[in-house]
C-alpha cells in the first residue's frame, strides 16, 4: 500500500483529520517516565494507544529524539506502530534538504531505518534534493511550501514573476515533481487565505497543516481554506496541546491527551461538510 492509499484509508477510518505529532521533551513528562531510560517510548506508545482511533496519522519530529539521544527509542515507536497500527501512516519530519548521495542517505534513514511512510523535505536546493525520496515510489516526500512560522515569509512570501514563492513552489511539486503521485506540502493553518490559494493551484494533493492548537491557527478558517470537495485532503497537525494537555482533577496524561484529541478531531470534522 502506497502512502497516499493508507492516507486515505485511514481519513475514512478513523473519520479523521487530525494528525499527532510526537514531539517528547522528557522535561514535561509526568515524574515517573522522566525517571525512565526509556521514557520517551514509553510515552510516545502511551500517547499513541490513547489516541490511535482520532488520527489520520502520527508525525515524530526527529530533533527531538536526536537532541535527547533516542534514536533509538524513536525506531522503537515507530515499529510498534507499524505492528500494533499498521494502517496509521508515519510522517517523519525530518525537514531534510541536500543533495546527491547525501539525500540517498537521509531517504535510507526515513524510510528504511525508521520505517516512516512519509519525510517532510526541504525544497530549497531544487529538484535533484528531492529526486532521491521519489525514488521509493511508494513512499511520501512532503514538500515545505507554506510555513506556519512568522519568518517563512522571509523567503516564501518574495515576489518571482508576479507570484510568491511559495505559490511557484506549490504548482513546481504539483506539475513536475509528483511523479508517482505520492507528493505533497506543508501549508500553516496561521496563513488560511494562503492555505486556500495553494489548494487551488494543486487540486487534491494532500497538505500537511501545522498550526493548530498551540500556535493559535483557527481551525474554522483551516478546514475551510484547505479541505478538497470530499472533505479530506489535509493532516492537520496537533502536538503539543494534545501531548502537553492539561488534566483535570485526577486525570492521568493519557485520558487528557485522548480528551483534547477528541475535541480537537471533533471540532476538525465540525467544519468538513
């Protein structure tokens, strides 16, 4: 099964756009995980258990298990979601951007060492930085197009030919580079107009949408700015807010993780129709 394929399958199954970022920061674990050698795995799994029914897929961010030295616990997470979740795409975001027989390495990380079905990569250095990600056919390579951060405007929002950047991104991934039809973009939840402009320029390719939850986007404004005329086409990103929730009254971190993303997946769906 390809990448866009189990995608789809699990927006259908789960009723479901909302995607779980694993971004473990053991400082914020409850006490007894941060006393564990292996608590990021442990947590991750715990997170994932609780909510593997509300997403469309999971998006480890690496740094965070490379600044803690737990690449290993990283692989960990991500064959037990194969095992346990099979139908649930990984999204490594990775962000990778070089070329040549260094972009064949970061390809062999992703998706051999790690097993992800998808890598976010960086689109800067052009097409011959992506080409090797193309080369697995069935995987996913998700082009930085739109970011949600303030300074992605910096760059992506400079006029070339009468167009942002980013817009000659978007239609350069949708015409050319999406090959065997596998690709797809991030688009920020805090731009939804432009969020908008990039759906129409790529038709019904999937768009990874970070934003949400912490960093203030308005899911309202995101669905309807971003959703394709069946009411999928997006992963919209949710980290922190769900990883880092805060529990009521004798609530442990699962039970407050699953209760914000449920209303988070909830409220995503609100607006799908």
């Amino acid at each position: 099964m390809t990448f866009i394929e189990k995608l789809s399958a699990a927006w259908s199954a789960n009723n479901s756009l909302l995607c779980v970022g694993l971004d473990p920061d053991s400082g914020k674990f409850p006490p007894h995980l941060q006393k564990q050698t292996d608590g990021i795995a442990q947590f991750c799994k715990a997170i994932i258990d609780a909510t593997a029914d509300l997403a469309c897929a999971y998006k480890p961010q690496i740094a965070y298990f490379a600044a803690q030295r737990a690449e290993e616990q990283l692989e960990e997470i991500c064959a037990y979601l194969r095992e346990k979740y099979p139908h649930i795409p990984i999204v490594l975001d990775a962000k990778r951007g070089d070329i040549g027989a260094t972009a064949e390495q970061y390809a062999r990380e992703a998706f051999e060492r790690y097993g992800a079905d998808a890598v976010t990569v960086n689109p800067y250095m052009g097409y011959d930085s992506v080409a090797p990600y193309l080369e697995w056919t069935d995987r996913g390579a998700i082009v930085l197009c739109r970011t949600s951060n303030a300074g992605g405007s910096d760059l992506q929002f400079l006029n070339v030919d009468g167009r942002p950047l980013y817009q000659h991104v978007a239609q350069l991934v949708a015409d050319k580079w999406n090959r065997n039809g596998q690709c797809a973009l991030v688009v920020g939840a805090t731009f939804p107009s432009e969020l908008a402009q990039v759906r129409a320029l790529v038709g019904d390719m999937p768009l990874l949408v970070p934003g949400i939850g912490a960093q203030g986007g308005d899911i309202e404004a995101t669905v309807k700015a971003g959703k394709t005329a069946n009411g999928s086409g997006m992963m919209i990103n949710s980290s922190r807010a769900i990883l880092y929730a805060k529990g009521e009254v004798g609530e442990d971190f699962t039970k407050a993780a699953r209760r914000v993303a449920l209303e988070t997946r909830d409220a995503i769906n609100r607006y799908r129709i």
